[in-house]
C-alpha cells in the first residue's frame, strides 16, 4: 500500500504472490523478492503521489489466517530524472 497524500490513507497498489522463474525453473517465494517498481502508468489515479519527495510505503503479510501488522518504509522519491 502506499499513502495518497490526495486521499491522506493507505491505498493498496499491489498484492505481491510467488511468481514463477522460468530461469531458475521454479516458483520464487515472497522471501526471495527484493524488489518492486511503482509504475507512475501503473497510478494515474494518483497524481500527487509522484509530486512528493518522499513516499510512505506499507508493506503486510496475509494468508488465510489473517494479516500480519503493516511495515512502513519512507521511500525519497527524489527527482527521478525531472
């Protein structure tokens, strides 16, 4: 999830499952996952997100028995080239 300073709460943008590594021909599990990009084609309805300079990001575990508590990251932006 990350915070819409729009909308001033978390909104969820991704949920994350194992995806499959035709290199390593295998199933990668969420622990081997060390990266994720925010597309700004991906948030269109999110405008101001990308006109801050640092982001709050939240981060959760789930499964059928429930959901952990929420990590939150603050992420800078930056300029990203603008």
């Amino acid at each position: 999830a990350i915070v819409d300073p729009a909308y001033g709460r978390p909104l969820t943008v991704a949920q994350l499952e194992p995806d499959y590594n035709q290199e390593l021909g295998r199933f990668l599990p969420i622990e081997e996952l060390t990266s994720f990009v925010l597309a700004e084609e991906e948030l269109k309805k999110m405008p101001r997100f990308w006109q801050q300079q640092r982001a709050t990001v939240q981060v959760a575990a789930g499964n059928d028995a429930g959901q952990s508590s929420w990590a939150v990251l603050e992420v800078s932006l930056g300029r990203l080239g603008r």
